[in-house]
C-alpha cells in the first residue's frame, strides 16, 4: 500500500455545528490520523472565526458538540477555545465527520 492509500486528504468546506437544539454552519479545515498505540483514529480541525461559535464557547467553555458536513451524520467533537485568529479548534475520536 502506498502513502497516497493511506494519507488522510481531511476536508474543507462548510462544517455544521450543533449544540443543544442551535445549528450553525461555518468554514472548517478537518484532518485526521490513526493511532497505532490506542488503536482509535483521532480526528481534529478548526473553525473559522463566527460570533456565533465564540457566543458558545463564552457559555459553556469547551463544550461537547457534535459537527457534521454535508448530509453525513453528526459526530461528537471537543469545542477548543477561540485562536488569535477568532476561529475554534475542535477535536474528536472515532469515525470522523468527512468520508
């Protein structure tokens, strides 16, 4: 098998967020990487900057949300605190939000 077989492409696109009842769409970047040693695929990314994300964060701190993209089903994913850029990482384990 070669690297390209087994590289993670990721995905960039509109990235939907939900957190108790709210939905927000949002530009993202999502990447991943499979962890030999506890055997889980850990997936990670970030959010680009919206008031309405970082309206989340100042309420609950680093929620446990679930994202989704396209018409995937939603994941569980870590909200991150705000960057300098005013964007959001989020991270997750498991099957990741993108094919």
């Amino acid at each position: 098998m070669s690297a390209d077989e087994t590289e993670d492409r990721g995905y960039e696109g509109l990235v939907r967020v939900r957190l108790d009842g709210s939905v927000v769409e949002v530009d993202g970047q999502l990447h991943g990487f499979f962890q030999p040693i506890d055997g889980s695929y850990h997936w990670y990314g970030r959010l680009a900057a919206d008031d309405r994300i970082a309206d989340l964060v100042a309420e609950r701190g680093r929620a446990v949300i679930e994202v989704s993209v396209g018409g995937g089903a939603p994941v569980a994913a870590k909200l991150g605190e705000r960057n300098p850029w005013g964007g959001h990482r989020i991270t997750g384990t498991g099957a990741p939000p993108y094919a």
